[in-house]
C-alpha cells in the first residue's frame, strides 16, 4: 500500500500505467477517491468537509505522509493549531527530508507561538537544503517577530547572496534596521530598494520620510519631486512635500501645491479628501497662523470648486469657517453638504450647533427635524432639537426630543449632558420630582459634571428643598469651576435659602464683580434680596434699580424699591 500511495502522489494524482492494469483493493480505490475529494474540497475552502474526507482516506490508507500533511494543512486553515501541530509532526516523522512538510510545521508553530520549535524546524529545513529561499527569508522573518534583528539581518545576507538584489530582502532588512533605531543603515536599505525598483512611488516616499527624520530636508524633496514627476497627482508625495513645506514655513510653496491638487478636476475626490484633511489639520495646530489660515481656506474653496456634487468637501470647508469663526459661510457649506450627503451625521451636528449659537432657534429646529429623517437614532442631533425647543421656552417640545436622545446610543459624557439639559427643562415645566431623578442620572453617568451639579442645586435652591444637598453640590461645582459667575450666584443663593446672609452676599458679590456688565438681571435682583435680609436698604434699592434698568419686564422690582 505505502509503496502504491507515494505512486499516487507522483502521478499527480493519477494511477501509472503499470497500476491502472491491476485490481486495486477496494479499501485503497476508496481510500484515494476519498483523498483526491478532500483536497478539492480544500481548495474550495469547505474545510469542514475536507477534514471528513481526509479522515476517511486515513482509515483506508493508513498514516500516510502526504495524507498527514493534507489534514495538517486543512487544521491550520480551521486555526486548530493543536491538531495541525499533531499532523504536521506526523508527516515530518514520516518524511523528514520533505522540504514542504518541514515548512508547514514551521509555520503551525510560528502562529502558535512556539518560538523554539519553529527555529528549530527551520533551522533543520535549512540542514537539508541549506541555499533554501523561503526556509531562509522564514527563519530571518522569524528571528525579526522574536526581536533578533541582527540574527535576522545575517540570515537575510545569506539569502542575499543566493538571490542577487532582492526587494523582499532589502524592505525587512530595512525594518530590521529602523526596529534597532539604525537611521543611516535604514536609509542604505531604501537607496538599495530605490535602485532596484525606482518607479515605486511607496520606497520614494519611504526615504523622503527618513530623510526628513536624519534632517537631510534637501534630500527628501529631491526624492518627492522625483516621485512627482513619476506621478503629479501622487496623494502621499504631495502630502509628504508639503508637509516639509509647512515645517519650514514655506506657507505660500505649501499652499501652492495643495491648492493645485485640490483643484485639478482629474483626480477623484476621494483621492483629495485625506489632503484636504491634512491641511485642514495643520491649520487647526496653528489657529493664530495667518498666512496658513488664507492658504487653508483657498485650498478647500479650490476643493468644492473642483468637486462640487462631493459632499465631504463641504463638510470639511465647513469645519474650517467654523473653525476661524465665519459662521454664515460655515452654514452655507454644511448646508451644501447635507445636501450631496444627507447621511453625513458631522455635518448635520456642526450645523444645528451653528445656528444654536446664533439663536437662531427657528431654523434650528427645523433643520434639526431634516437631520432627524436623514439620521435616524443620533443622540447628538435630538439633543441640538430639544434644546432649540428649551431655548424657545418650549418645555413639553423640548422633553419630548431630550427623552429621544436619552435613549439613543451614546458615551457617559454625552449621556450626562443629555441628561442634565432634560433636568433643566422638567424643572421648568414644575415638574420636580422628575427634574430631580434626571439631574441624578447626569451625575451617576458623570460625576464631575459641573453643569448639572450648579443648575440641579439651584433649582433645589429655589423650591427651598434639600438645601445641604443643594449645598454640597454647589460647593463641588465651584471647585471644579472656581472662576463661573453663575456658579458663585447659585452657592450664593443656597447660602440666603439656608439664612447665612452674610455668605450669601460675598458670593453673590463675587459674582457680579467677576461678570461685571454682564452680570444678569436674575444677579443682581440676588444681591438687592440679599443686602434686604441684613437691613441695608439703600444698597438694596440701589441694586434691585440696577436690575430693573437692566430687564424693564421685572415689573415686580418696582414695588421693592418703592417699599
């Protein structure tokens, strides 16, 4: 049988022409029908299948070599390392001089993480065929995992010297070198692979890398104007030379470069998007830059320009007159943008926070109601909504859309934020038990939610209940926040429902003195009560007229003051 089956496999997997006149055994026939169906369902990675058949084959045919190593291979395709383990060291027992036996149990080992033994398959291999390419280049690709770099360097000269030059060789010799922190002989890799190879725009912008790195600023724009002229429109070689540009303050060389690529309507926007993207980072790194901010904003005007049906291109000129404060040009490109791309959820979050800012509560609100049909279940987008709504002093609305974004997935930060806002607003509707429970949640999703703590302890404050509680919240609040005038009110005003007047005044004054005109009607009405509880009449008077003049609706400051 042993003697049929090595037939077998020589044959391709055929019978001679001296067996095909013989009566095989029917176990042998089915064995082999079962063998050859294994290894085409392997090829047709049904490896469960395979391992049946494999198995089948082993029962007629016995502990073959090639039929070990066939389930061993199937095994490591199923990742049961163990039992390709098993298998690979059965074929190698059997056929030890089998150069691909001894190869795929390196390998079963390797990804097993058995260090030892896959040196010491490999280094056995090479025993046997010691000019043994893949043996070698695995062996020197093993010993650079396991943090031998110079064993595996020396490995690799070795391999080397059977190959001639050799781009596999050289691309790990040269991670072996940056992995030792060897700049100059990483470098000599590169210049190797660059010679060999040098139309490969990855090695030139490999070593304009590691040019810029060792300082040789003019070798690495050398290396990238090569590269460009191989490729004009080559991302990286842009990215890679502009970069150099920016570090030298060549703002004008910079933005040149970028804004031509960024305007030439051949290459793909999705192509210009990662520039984009890079430029509109360094800017970001250096907001007070002017000459950066201009070039910034041509750069990404060119890029809507030249792609003007590509949503992502508004997205980001939008973030970036965001981010210099041109808020109407900002809107306008969100709103160009939601439009390409409705499902862009950044956009639509950049925007609603716009026009919040611009109290322009209207539009918000239904904005944020387009957004809402376009992103569904984005916590982000109902909170902007509701608090439009809370803004507007539309309480029932506003809970309404702050419950939805409660509910919607989001991280404990946001949560907490969500949460305090909706306190703020069941607050507003009378509703204080519900108030309380939410402004309790905020701060078990975050305790050093500074926000909640103030407005949940004022609104305690005001309805005069759980005073030490408003207190200790208040008090944890201005330490985390120390210079908020509103949080200084709020400790005040704990303090006068707690009957402490005279703390009660040195905050409350602490916090008109650190607003000053801004300081609110609400404030100063604080400070005029507060100057009454401890009979000081004329300075009472003095500020409830400071906040009338200031809000003429707090009609009810005019009976104070007559009084």
């Amino acid at each position: 049988m042993k003697k049929f089956f090595y037939i077998f496999l020589i044959s391709g997997f055929g019978l001679s022409s001296s067996t095909k006149a013989q009566v095989q055994p029917k176990p042998m026939v089915n064995g082999t029908i079962a063998y050859v169906q294994g290894l085409e369902a392997f090829e047709n990675r049904e490896y469960e299948k395979s391992l049946q058949l494999l198995m089948e084959a082993k029962n007629q045919l016995g502990n073959e070599a090639g039929l070990s190593y066939a389930i061993a291979d199937t095994y490591f395709a199923m990742e049961d390392l163990p039992n390709a383990a098993l298998y690979g060291k059965q074929a190698v027992s059997k056929a030890p001089e089998n150069k691909w036996f001894r190869f795929k149990l390196a390998q079963i080992y390797r990804s097993a993480g058995e260090n030892t033994a896959t040196l010491e398959e490999l280094n056995t291999l090479l025993e046997y065929y010691p000019n043994d390419y893949d043996g070698l280049f695995m062996l020197a690709d093993t010993y650079k995992d396991y943090g031998e770099y110079l064993k595996s360097n020396q490995v690799l000269d070795r391999a080397l010297k059977l190959t001639g030059p050799n781009r596999s060789i050289y691309l790990l010799k040269f991670r072996n070198f940056e992995a030792l922190g060897a700049r100059d002989s990483a470098i000599t890799q590169l210049e190797l692979l660059r010679d060999i190879d040098p139309d490969n725009l990855n090695t030139l912008n490999l070593l304009s890398e590691y040019y810029s790195r060792t300082g040789r600023e003019g070798n690495a724009k050398k290396v990238l104007n090569e590269a460009l002229s191989r490729n004009s429109r080559d991302p990286q070689s842009i990215l890679n030379l502009a970069g150099i540009y920016i570090e030298d303050q060549q703002w004008d060389s910079a933005g040149t470069l970028i804004r031509t690529f960024l305007a030439d309507k051949v290459i793909l926007p999705e192509e210009k998007l990662g520039v984009a993207q890079f430029l509109f980072a360094k800017q970001q790194e250096s907001p007070l830059n002017e000459q950066l901010k201009r070039e910034t904003g041509w750069a990404l005007d060119a890029f809507t320009e030249s792609s003007p049906e590509y949503g992502p291109a508004f997205t980001i000129t939008g973030q970036y007159y965001a981010q210099i404060g041109e808020t109407e040009k900002a809107i306008q490109k969100l709103e160009k943008g939601n439009e390409l791309l409705p499902q862009d959820d950044i956009a639509w979050r950049l925007r609603l926070q716009l026009l919040l800012s611009e109290n322009r509560l209207e539009e918000a609100k239904e904005v944020g109601k387009k957004a809402d049909q376009n992103v569904p279940d984005d916590s982000f987008i109902q909170f902007f909504i509701g608090t439009a709504y809370l803004l507007s002093d539309e309480n029932e609305e506003a809970v309404v859309w702050l419950e939805r974004a409660s509910r919607a997935p989001a991280r404990k930060p946001f949560k907490s934020v969500v949460y305090s806002t909706l306190g703020d607003a069941q607050s507003n509707l009378g509703n204080a038990t519900e108030a309380d429970r939410v402004y309790e949640l905020a701060l078990r999703y975050d305790p050093e939610n500074h926000n909640a703590m103030n407005n949940y302890a004022y609104n305690l404050s005001v309805r005069g209940e759980n005073l030490e509680r408003a207190k200790e919240l208040a008090l944890k609040a201005m330490e985390l926040d120390p210079e908020n005038a509103a949080y200084l009110d709020t400790m005040g005003w704990v303090f006068y429902k707690l009957e402490d007047y005279e703390k009660a005044k040195r905050f409350i004054k602490a916090s008109v003195d650190l607003s000053d005109e801004e300081a609110s009607a609400e404030v100063l009405e604080h400070l005029g009560d507060v100057h009454d509880k401890l009979n000081n009449s004329d300075e009472a008077k003095k500020w409830w007229k400071r906040a009338l003049d200031k809000d003429p609706s707090l009609t009810h400051l005019k009976e104070k003051i007559q009084e």
